[in-house]
C-alpha cells in the first residue's frame, strides 16, 4: 500500500521535512527487495501469526474459565447503586437501617387496597399472608403491620405493610425481585396487593430496561450482519468481528463475576459492555482485516510479513484507539456512585478483552485464514482495491472545495447543538416504568389514598435532644404536607427520625427547594434524606461533577493524540472536531425528549427533561466513539504524510484507505443503537436517540467532512511539531518499517 509522492494544491511537490520530524520520509527504510523491518507491534502480530497455537490455546483456556462464570453473570450483578456516596441522603439511610429496623428508604412497601374497609376479614386475610410471605425473606428485618394515622389511609381501604431493611440496597433490590410477583399474587377478588418503594422500583426498572436492551441486540443482529457483509465482501471475513466480540464478552462477563467478590457491579456495567464489545469488535475487525487484505494483494508479502504490516499499521492505530476510548470511560470514575463507576469498569473491562484479541487472536485467524479471508466473496469484492474509488473521489472533491463543503458541515452541526443552551436534566420519575409494575401501581395506590407526596416521605435523622424542635421546624416548611410525631431508636443511640410527607409528588422540581429550606433551617446535626431525596443528592452530583469529567476527558483525549499524531495542532483539531457532534447529539435530545418532538412517533410520553446520568455518562461514550474514529482517520493521514510529505495525499489518502472503514463502522453502530429507540421504556430510548444521533453525525459530518477539511486548509501546519516537543515524545510512527 505504498504511494508515490503527491503534489500538493501548488502544483509542487512538496520537500520532505528534517529527519525526526513527523513529516520525514521513510528514514532508515530496508534496502529495496527486503521486507521492512517491523516495529513492536508488526512483532507481536509476527509473532501472533507464527504461534498460532499458543495464541488459540490461550485464548480457549481463557474464554473456557472466565466463560464458565458468564452464566452467573445475571444474578451475581448489582441492581442498586444509584446514589452519591457521602451524601446526607445515604447517610440518613444508613442511620434507618442501623437504628430504626430498616425503616430506611430501601425497606420494601406492601401496599393493600381494597374495596371495601381492610377491617373486613377477608382483607385481613390478604395482609396477614403478605406480612408471613415478607418475613420468611431473610434479607427482611422486621415487619410494621398498617398503622392508624400513618400507613392506614383515612377512607379506611389502602394499608401499607412496611418490610424493613435487613441487608444493603443491592440485596434489597434482590428482596424485591423475590417478592413482588408472590405478593401480586395474594390478590384477590376486589382486593389488589403491590410491593412499591424504592427496592421495588429499581428492580422493575432494571427488568424492564434489561429485557428492552436484550429485545433490542436481537433486532439489531440481523441488520448488523447485512451490513458487515457489504463492508467485507465476504461471509468468512465478516464473521471475524464476531468472533472477536464472543471472545470478548465471555471474558469481560466471568470478569464480572469476580469483580464482585471486591465491590457490587451493576447489572447495567454487563448490558453497556455488551454493546461496546459489537460496536469496538467490528470496529477493530474492519480496520486490521482492510489492511491485511490490502497488504495480501500484490502477491509480493509472505502471509506472516502482511500480518506485520498490518499491526504495524492499523494495529498501532487500533491499540491508540482502544487507549483513547479507555481513558475517556475512565473519567467517569471521578463520579463517587457506585452505579457510575461499575458501569465505566464493565465497559473498560469489555474494551481491554477485545483489544487483546484484536491484538492477538485476530492476526493468529488472519495468518492461518491466508488468502481464504476473502472465500465466499461477493462478486463485487474480488475486483475491489485497498483504495477505495468512491472516497477517492469525494476526498478529491473536498480538496478541490474546503470551505464551502467545510462550512455546510459546521452550520448544521451549531443548528443542531444550540437547543442544548436550554437542556434540563432530573432524575427519571416513576412514568418511566411500564404502566402494570409493581412499583408503578403501588406508587399510585399511595398517592391516592395518602396524597401526592406521600411516596417520596422525607426521613430526618436528628439528634433526640433536638427531635421536637425538628418536627416544628417541619411542620413550618414551605412544601411540607403532613410530619409525623418523632421516633426515639430503641437502641439508645441518640438519634431520633421524624418523617415528613411532602405536599407534591417526589419528581416535582418544587421538591428540590423544599430539600434545601429544611436542610438550612434544622437544628444542627439534622440530616434529609428518603428515597426522593437520594435522587436529588445524585443529581446535585452529577450536575456537579459534569465539568470535571468532561475537562479530564477532553485534556487526557488531547494528550493522548499528540502522543500518537507527534502533532499539537492536528491533536487539538481532533479533539475539538468530537465537540461538535457531541454537543449536537444532546441539542437533538433536548428537542426530542425535553420538548417532546417525535415523542408519538416513539411512543414515550416527555418528561420534560433528559434523565440525569445522560450527560456524564453519556457524554463520556460518545466522544470515546468519535475519537476511536478519529484515531482510524488520522492515523492513516499521518501515515500517508509520512510517506509523501503532502498535505494532499495525506487527506485524500485517508479518506480513499480509512473512509469506507469509518462509514461502514458507523454504520452498524447506527444499526444497534438506533433499535434501542424503539424499545419500551424511556431510557433505552434515549441511549438509542443520544448515541445514535452522535455516531450518524459525527461519521457523516466530523469525520468524513469537517476533519478532512481541516487537514486540507491548514496543510503543513497540521503535521507540525515543535523541536522540544518532538524530544519529549516517544516516536511513534504509522508508516511501515
């Protein structure tokens, strides 16, 4: 895949730059006749290729013992952890569960109504089932039958049985999913029984979203293989990212598995890694298989010296993109909650084991697979080149007009981002769970019989010399309803809780000032928390946290490309060119799930916000996409400007070697993301609407226009590097030998 020199836009051939540089040309280069020396990573695809049992038995035995845990990896997993460790809310919670026997806001909640007065012996019946069914539970308590005044209702006809909390929130998570389908089931005639609460809540959440992502991958392959088809020309071909994802995933999910023998992992951590794991596999796949085949066909490299020069190539490209991706995922560490921080190690977990094959099973299956990569070829792929004619052609065509190509991009990419100035986020309300959960029903049986606030109840913590004090100050808080007479803990502990029925419903902003008056009016020492209010504290810090985590993310994306391009002004382009349809993707979802544009299409009902995690956790998996395609697309500009020294064959060459690699990848990560838009609850939903949007743009606009684009108006001065900065930097080049 050598190219002669080009000339740039002058009509000269440009003159190579100093040796050392980025733009020097091929120094030290194998005398002509003999292969090129390979760097460290032609030797380990050398390697791979040479011992290509070794690698297969290691990678068997490895897929064999972390596999044999992956089966586990549904009921060892986490269905908690949505909270902001440090926070007065889980304090508050900690102190019930301790000291108030569980009466803390992961407790489980049997809510009874009837129709007819729970006095009549039948509905008697029903509750003292349901408290006998709850207590043979061990991860419960104690039992707290209905009390007049509290959790029996005025009308006499909705009780609440309260099931305390014996163990963490992850196993009551564990309770509830136990429970709730038993207690459904003592219903009766006139007579319906829920579990509700918190506990009950996330494990219905869970459920729902879990089995939307499933329904949702199903209707995905489908498409996904088509596509993969096209993109290779072949059937074999196409099955390798497959086979990289396989490996991948029953490796990442055994690693699972005992990653929870040290801390609880979220069950979500398994159902983002499955889909990373699709989207990098084919990915990783397209760009190693492209070149090894572009290597392959000139007849004139043994198969051993085409894996070579494939890893020296896009092996380095895709090992600097995995880093990329990792270090971006990595940032949502600095987010303390335990959801967040899993579900970032389930996707790195997940991007480390299919690097490694991409690393090392893929160039073994190359080297055995020789020229039968391409067996069962379409007709149009035997006569099909390693430059591709068409993205010659359309980088040829940006080349010849930057501006006017360039400057379309970028008004449609600014239109698209500007509604996200107004973008409101909140933690998602009880609408998001199908309309017959558990905890739906339950929350709504509360709310009729106990009030609008009653579900979302506020739990103070106080000292007991000051629990009196405390309830008056509550009873004389804006947006307070209802607060019941303090509870001293039997255990002489100090601490008394007093309970406060707020006057609007636990999703209403109002909630949010009702929180803060009470907390600046308490008696010193008061702590706020309950149910509600966790997700007030999570969303406080994650509104807090979010420009720290994007910070750490666009300066460690930064340094990472100039540590792979050796060039600070084409490093920051690529950095900054990823804003563009990040910030495009969140402008599209402020007016599709804020506004509610396309909401009956979808089917989902506005909330009149975008659900909290979205713009942390979102915002780090976007740009680890967009920079992993930039990586692919500037890694083959340097490499073609290594060689020739134009600024020209550096562009168009990138885009006739790596734009079909990028369009095609895009294309099926569109594919699957696009599915979870049509799932039924509304935060797959907006996975699928906010990444889908991002990959489309930023393939079609970013990547395959804008970055071009930039490369072409800024020439030279894209590749170059001060002389320091070059003694600072490991070398890293992306031309062969």
């Amino acid at each position: 895949m050598h190219s002669v020199p080009a000339q740039d836009d002058t009509g000269h051939t440009p003159a190579p730059t100093a040796p050392h540089g980025p733009a020097a040309p091929v120094t030290g280069a194998a005398p002509s006749g003999t292969a090129p020396r390979p760097g460290p990573f032609g030797r380990l695809g050398a390697w791979s290729a040479t011992h290509a049992r070794t690698v297969f038995l290691l990678w068997i035995v490895l897929v064999a013992v972390l596999g044999a845990l992956a089966p586990r990896v549904e009921t060892a997993l986490s269905g908690a952890g949505w909270q902001a460790d440090g926070s007065q809310s889980v304090a508050v919670r900690q102190i019930a569960e301790q000291h108030f026997g569980g009466n803390a806001s992961s407790a489980l909640q049997i809510v009874v109504h009837a129709d007819r007065p729970v006095t009549d012996p039948s509905v008697q019946h029903v509750i003292q089932r349901a408290e006998a069914l709850v207590r043979t539970n061990p991860r419960v308590a104690g039992v707290v039958p209905p009390q007049p005044g509290a959790t029996l209702s005025a009308d006499g006809r909705t009780a609440v049985v309260l099931a305390g909390a014996k163990a963490d929130p992850n196993e009551m998570v564990r309770a509830a999913d136990a429970l709730k389908g038993p207690l459904a089931a003592l219903s009766a005639p006139g007579i319906d029984v829920h579990a509700t609460g918190a506990s009950v809540l996330w494990s219905d959440f869970n459920a729902a979203n879990h089995s939307a992502m499933i329904h949702s991958e199903v209707l995905s392959w489908p498409v996904t293989m088509v596509i993969l088809v096209l993109a290779f020309g072949s059937l074999v071909a196409a099955g390798l990212p497959l086979l990289l994802t396989m490996a991948g995933l029953a490796a990442s999910a055994g690693s699972l598995v005992l990653l929870t023998h040290l801390a609880p992992v979220s069950i979500w951590a398994m159902n983002f890694a499955m889909m990373f794991a699709l989207a990098l596999g084919i990915d990783y796949a397209l760009f190693l298989v492209m070149r090894f085949r572009a290597a392959r066909r000139d007849g004139s490299r043994s198969t051993v010296e085409a894996v070579a020069e494939t890893m020296d190539t896009a092996g380095k490209a895709v090992a600097l993109s995995g880093a990329t991706v990792l270090v971006s995922l990595s940032a949502v560490m600095l987010v303390p909650s335990p959801a967040f921080r899993s579900m970032a190690g389930g996707i790195m977990l997940a991007v480390v084991f299919v690097l490694a094959a991409t690393l090392t099973l893929l160039p073994a299956v190359l080297a055995r697979l020789g020229r039968r990569v391409d067996a069962l070829a379409l007709p149009w792929a035997k006569s099909a080149g390693s430059r591709s004619p068409r993205f010659t052609a359309w980088g040829e065509r940006l080349w010849r007009r930057p501006v006017a190509y360039g400057a379309g991009a970028l008004v449609v990419l600014l239109a698209l981002a500007a509604p996200v100035l107004g973008l409101r986020t909140a933690m998602p309300s009880i609408d998001v769970l199908p309309s017959g959960a558990s905890a739906r029903a339950g929350y709504a049986a509360v709310q009729s019989a106990f009030g609008p606030g009653a579900p979302g109840t506020l739990q103070i913590a106080v000292p007991s010399g000051a629990a009196d004090r405390a309830a008056d100050v509550a009873r004389h808080t804006p947006g307070v309803a209802s607060v019941l007479p303090p509870q001293t803990a039997a255990d002489h502990s100090g601490w008394s809780l007093v309970q406060a029925v707020p006057a609007v419903d636990p999703s209403d902003p109002a909630l949010s000032g009702t929180v803060h008056a009470l907390r600046a009016d308490l008696p010193r020492g008061s702590l706020v928390g309950g149910a509600a209010v966790e997700n007030l504290d999570l969303q406080h810090l994650l509104t807090s946290r979010t420009p720290l985590v994007v910070g750490v993310i666009l300066v460690l994306g930064f340094l990472l490309l100039l540590v792979a391009l050796q060039a600070p002004l084409v490093a920051a382009l690529g950095t900054a060119a990823s804003l563009l349809s990040t910030g495009a993707a969140f402008g599209v979802a402020r007016l599709v799930f804020q506004d509610g544009h396309g909401a009956g299409l979808l089917g989902f009902t506005s909330q009149g916000f975008l659900d909290g995690w979205a713009p942390v956790f979102f915002f780090a998996m976007i740009f680890a996409i967009a920079m992993d395609y930039t990586v692919f697309l500037l890694a083959s500009a340097k490499e073609h400007y290594e060689r020739t020294g134009s600024p020209r064959e550096a562009m168009v060459g990138a885009m006739a070697h790596s734009g079909r690699v990028v369009f095609a990848a895009a294309a099926v990560m569109v594919a699957v993301f696009l599915t979870f838009a049509i799932s039924g609850p509304l935060p797959p939903k907006e996975m699928g609407i906010v990444l889908g949007t991002a990959v489309l743009l930023d393939a079609a606009l970013v990547r395959l226009v804008l970055l071009p684009v930039l490369l072409r108006l800024t020439g030279h001065a894209a590749w170059w590097s001060p002389a320091g900065l070059r003694r600072v930097l490991p070398r890293v080049r992306f031309s062969h030998g």
